[in-house]
C-alpha cells in the first residue's frame, strides 16, 4: 500500500481530486481538504515514526532537513524531491520563556518561535507545500504561468519568496493606498508582479478570483481557500511535541484570524494520536484581537456564529470579521475541549512589551495570545504547573513601527505600561554613573 | 586531561586569566585570545568529534542543540550547563543559491543564512557565550550588576535579548539624534538601559570604557574587544561545513568591518584542521565597502595598513575606518590564501536586489559580500566549478528602509537597475490581464 493523499469534498468524501489538479471547491462550492490513506500510514508503529521523523530531523538530505518535508508522507507524499522547493522550514527555537512565566505564573511556559524563518512568518510552512506542488504541476506539463495571491502581508511574502527560490512567477494583488510599501517590500524585492488595484480587500479578492477562475488562465490560486497549505501548517503541532521529545503539553494558545491555523494545528495532533504517536490531546486556546472577535463572540454564544465587521487591530494579520474557515474550526475547538479567549489592544501591546522584556521579541499576533494566556492563568483555567506553549506567528522585526510607537507612548488608544525610553544625558561620565546607579539599585 | 580555554595575551601566551575574569587588555595593553587546551581536545579522534557533533545538532538535551554549545568543548568547555544563555542559536539554513548563482555563473553557490536567528543577527552566536560567561560570573560570586556596549545595531540587540532572557541586567551607549529609534528598538524592547549621550559615536566609547575600567564598577564590557565573542562567531565555518557533511567549499566570503568575525572564521577553521576534522583550509574572501575599505587598502599595498575615515554606507554595520581586529584579519587572510575585494554603493545594492529576486533576502551586507563575489566571478578568480558559500550576517527585515528606498528609486547615489515597483491599477480584470500577458509573455 503506497502513500497517498488527494483533494476531498468536505460534504461527500467520496468527491476526490489529485492535489496536483487545479481546482478549488468542490462541486457544491465547498472547501476542499487534505485527506490522507491512513492505512498505508498505519503500516508502519508509531515507535517507527518517530525514528523515522527524528533520523531525518534538521539533517542534510534533501529535503528531509525541513521541518516540514521531514514529515513528508504526512504532507504530501507523492510529490518528487526534485520539485520540492524548500528553504528548511520549521525547526525554530521553542524558547523556554521562564522569566515571563514566572512573572504571570506558570511554571513550564514555551514560546514556539515560528517567525525566525526564511521570510519571517509562520506562512512558510504552508507555502514550501503549495509552491512545491505547484512545481509538480508544472514539471507534469501543466501549462501554470504564474501563482497569484489576494494579501496585505504575510501570505504575499512567502509565496513571492518561494516563486522566486523555484523560479516560478507570482502576482499579488493589493487595493492601492491601503498598504505602505514597507507593508509589500517583500514581494516587490523578490520580483513578483505586485498589482494595486482601484479598490478595497475584497475587491482585490473578487478580482484575483475572477482572474484565476478560468482553467486556461495559467494563473494558480494560493489564497486560504487553498488546502495544500494547511498539510504544511499542520506540521506546528507535530514539531513541537516533537521538540519536547513527543509529550503533549498541555494547552497551545494559537492567534486566529481566517481559522485555518487552528485548524491545521488541530489537524496534525489528530494525526499523531490516530498513529498512536501520542495518547492525549492538548487542550487548543484560539486567542482573538477583541476588535475582530467573531469566533469569541460565536464561543460565547453556543459556538452560533455571525460574520462582524473587523474593527482596525495591531494585530492586523488577524483583522478578519468573516473566516473562511469558520466552520473548520469550531469543529477542531469543540473537539480538543477548545477555549477562545480575546485580547484588548492594549492587552495585546502590554503582553508583547512584558514578553520582549524578558527576552522574547513579539509580533502583535504573539501579544494577543499571550494576553489570553494571562487571562488564563488569572481566572485558573491554565494552573500554575501546566505546561502551556504559545505559538508566536511571526517575527517581531516584522512589526518595528508597533514597537516603536508603543516605547514613544505614540500607540492610539493604549497606554504604554512598560515603555523603556531611551534617556538624553550629556557625555558626562559621572552623570552616567548616577543613572545607572538609579536604575540597578 | 580536562577540556580548558583561558584568556591569553596576544604577545605573551604565559600572561593567562581565566574565562571569568574581568579583564580585557593584556598588561601590554594588547588584545587577549581564548586559548584551548589543544592536548585534551586531541584525545577524541576527528571521527569521534563528528559523531558527538552530529549526535547532538539540533537536539533536545540541554545545552547542546545550539549550533554554538553543541560545540561547547571547543568553545567554553568550563562553564556549567544551568548558567549557559541560549536560544538555539545556529543551526541556520544553507540557502543553495541555485537561481543566483547561474545568473552570475557559479554553479554551486550556498548562502549561509545567519540572520535567521533570535535577534535577526548572526550576532547571536557570539552573544550567547558572553552573556552565558557573564551567568556564571554572578553565580561564582562575582559583584556583576550589568553588561554594557556602545553599540547602534546588532550588537546591543544581541547583548539586550540575551540579557533579557537571563535576567541580567543591560546598558546601551549611543550618540543621541545619530541613532534612529527604529534601529534602536530591539535593545529598547528588551528593556536595556539605553543612554543616549550628547557625543559622537567615539564619544560614547571613551564614556563606556571609562564606566566599565574600575573593577568595582560591576559593569562588565561586551563591545568587540572582548573575544568570548570569537568563540561563538567562529562556530560559523564549523557548521558550514558540518552542513556539507564534512566537506570543504573551495571560498567563504564574509563582510568585513571591525574584523572580529573575519578573524572567527579563520580561527574555526584552522581548529578543525588541527584537529583531523579537514584536510584542506578554504579559501576566505572579506569582502568591504568601497566607503569604508582600510582592509582592501592595505591588501592592494602589500599589508601596509592605515586608518581612514570611513564614509557613510547603506552597509551600515561594517562603515568602520580603523578595525579593532585588523592584525588578527590580516594574519588570519594571509594563512588563507584570502583576498580582500570592495563593493561601491550601487554594487552592493544591486546585488543585494539580485539575490532577493532569487529567492534570498539580503541585508546590505550581504550585498557586499555578494557583490565582492561576482566581481571575483567576472575576473576568474572564483571559478564556474567552485563550491562558494556567501556568509549572509543579518536578516533582510532589519533594513526594510534600505529595500524600500531601492525600489522606490530613492537609495541616494544608486541607481535601482533592478527595481520592482508596484503598478496601478483600476479594478478592472481585463487591464489586470493585459498587465499579466505583458509581463509573462
């Protein structure tokens, strides 16, 4: 029995496609999904997996070295190594966040640093696999002339660097004057065709849509309607267990904004223990920005769910009011004993400070899941000897504007707690001496 | 025999401290080197060391996963595992530079991707065995209240986060109004103590040298003098070519501005020679902006070398005019075979916009170092054959500025052959398909 994974419709199972075929929802307009022949995996224990996924960890072979390809007949494992386009994703520090952890008591607290990664997010994860299969496509003789994405941020930087790594075109479409050039400096440095247009986000959504409807546009689609991403993105889970040398921690606390994170990070657990990889399952936090809170506020209310309008957040990566992968998720939380917790703005800018503070360096995503985490330990829902993991999304170098207005006190509607401004003294060695005195006691 | 390192004086190996001392000239008023034990490192044979290192790379026991202390007998063999400072530090990707490097005819180009760490630096794996000997101080008793730098860029990032995570407080000298708070941000973050003096950068080292000279000070120096540094950094070419399994690229090409890290590469290299790992040197190319070269200079005159005035670079880290380390580079580039080579500001910058093109994400550094390289393609220096790793020494996100201003047209001086704007447009598919057919043909 070989390894294999296709395309499934969501409502009838039976409704399969080749991952290399282009094609997006299923005939009743669906999400399709990743699904794999659990029985060849089966073939072999879960003492031979580890083994297996612990020889080829961060080592030299092609491409098992990556994170994710480590994993590969988890991902998508009839694709050749000569198409895999990788750029040793995963793999990244689980730093032990012991200074914050005592600070806001908890005693085992781990911060999965998924942003120290080629293009700075945990969006490389997901692209490696789609931008890989994409190559697969093309190497069968497919006529693609190019990959296109609708995103302001993350999305458009790994796929515009993995197009460029694999030699492959990318498009990335943004609505004009609503995204600063500091915001599209990645895809415009690794050449893609960065087009802004006359419109708004979901403009540019029903344009890149229209775009790549017809099969003979030649134009692939990478949005987050695409599943080939969650098979890399799932890879989180899995790694950190992995990382703690395959125990389950007992809570990760995830940011979610289009859901389909918390889903993979779902997907991949469900996997370990359907292997008999691990006997327990985390409990999942999916931690909102309280100003684009639709899945807190469904959590609330009987998991009912209504689309919002998402108020403008730091945490602009998550700015979503209507997730395309709403349902997804409910379905993972409800079933890993889930909580949804949300985060003020200025929670979420006082979490990421008190994180930088002893160490860590926090996007404004990671500040929110962390936020919820303090909430957390507050009303003792996380106790003090749990072991919790957060999982940072994206590097905190991506977000010096935020971190700079906060220290300056220039943040719109917070309060700059723990801002550390740097101090104007003349070159006076004895009025230096007094400051330092002051400050260290 | 047990595995030791001391300090020694650069003109009397008799004149020795230990690691922990808190002592940073010799009684000359010399330089002083970490020393190892060769005798005790020579008691594993070169095969036994490969299998330790490999053993260890990347792994869960604690300290050893870090590319720096998986290394640790080699590097700071006496100081005990609960004082040691890490966050993962190495382990970096090696970037095979395919598209780049048939673009300017090397068939085998590598980019060692080392601002893909903690700090976005490879400043990190330096930083980690100072702040890590500066633990074990305190826990010897030693009357340390703080780590001091006078630096504006990846060196206080470094010291901040390292001292952040170790609970150790920091101090960060700079020239008020010269630093921008954007470069400063991550010491700030950090909650380093950051004085901003009414000098210039010369300025704020005369203050930091005369606040740290007093031993009862409590005020332990971090700048370059301090060679705990060079026992992290020269990790560097160890895990290269423990990444190519053990084998030898035919160049290393590293920026060069205060020289430690030249001299680092050297002194890794030539330790694993010594010690059986090797059985031929690389060739090393330090690679310097046209703006700040007194290296290329005293190269072109025989090794005749003088101090200049560096001129302001977009390569911002390595603009130095009279290198702390020029004996040490020198010494280390005449063992090597080396050659030193230049980059102009328009070199540098377009360079650094083919590699991103490509896949890569280079920071101007890097574009120097890239630059120095395709220049030394063009005149057959480095051959089509050769095996080339380009040291990529901090990560593109941290000059997002440097990027935007190239592909605006606005680096001053440069003209941005290959910019990469983005094009506007109404929300009109067929002008978006024009647009897309033009350019993909």
């Amino acid at each position: 029995m070989n390894y294999s994974a296709w395309f499934a419709a969501q409502d009838d199972p039976n409704e399969r496609y080749p991952l290399t075929e282009v094609v997006y929802y299923s005939k009743s307009g669906g999400l399709l999904e990743v699904q794999h022949n659990m029985d060849a995996l089966r073939q072999r224990s879960a003492a031979e997996w580890k083994q297996l996924f612990e020889g080829r960890w961060m080592r030299t072979s092609w491409p098992y070295g990556s994170g994710v390809w480590g994993k590969k007949e988890w991902v998508c494992p009839e694709i050749e190594d000569k198409n895999i386009v990788s750029m040793f994703e995963g793999g990244s520090n689980l730093f032990w966040a012991d200074r914050l952890g005592q600070e806001i008591g908890v005693d085992d607290l781990w911060i999965k640093m998924c942003g120290n990664s080629h293009t700075g997010s945990f969006k490389d994860l997901g692209m490696t696999v789609l931008v890989s299969v994409v190559k697969q496509m093309i190497s069968d003789g497919k006529p693609i002339r190019a990959v296109a994405c609708a995103s302001t941020g993350d999305t458009s930087a790994a796929l515009a660097a993995y197009g460029a790594a694999a030699g492959i075109p990318t498009i990335v479409f943004l609505p004009k004057g609503k995204v600063s050039i500091a915001q599209l400096v990645q895809p415009v440095a690794h050449g893609a065709l960065v087009l802004a247009l006359d419109t708004d986000f979901d403009g540019c959504m029903r344009v890149v849509r229209d775009v790549t409807s017809h099969p003979d546009s030649g134009i692939y689609l990478a949005n987050s309607l695409n599943s080939l991403r969650v098979e890399g993105q799932k890879t989180v889970g899995i790694e950190i267990v992995q990382q703690f040398d395959w125990d389950v921690p007992d809570w990760i606390i995830i940011p979610g904004g289009n859901l389909g994170n918390t889903f993979a990070l779902g997907k991949g657990m469900q996997m370990m223990y359907d292997l008999g990889m691990i006997n327990r399952l985390p409990r999942i936090v999916c931690a909102q920005a309280e100003r684009a809170n639709p899945l807190y506020r469904a959590y609330c209310n009987n998991w009912n769910y209504e689309p919002i309008a998402a108020q403008s957040t730091a945490a602009s990566a998550i700015q979503i009011g209507d997730p395309v992968s709403i349902r997804r998720a409910i379905s993972t939380l409800t079933h890993f004993n889930g909580v949804v917790e949300q985060a003020s703005e200025q929670e979420l800018a006082d979490a990421a400070a008190r994180a930088d503070r002893t160490g860590a360096y926090a996007c404004p995503h990671t500040g929110v899941a962390l936020a919820a985490l303090i909430k957390l330990v507050k009303r003792g829902e996380i106790k003090k000897s749990d072991r919790v993991v957060v999982i940072s999304t994206a590097h905190g170098l991506k977000f010096s504007r935020f971190k700079v207005d906060y220290h300056e006190g220039a943040l719109a509607g917070v309060q700059s707690n723990f801002a550390n401004p740097p101090i104007e003294l003349p070159a006076d060695v004895d009025a230096v001496r007094r400051v330092i005195a002051e400050r260290m006691g």
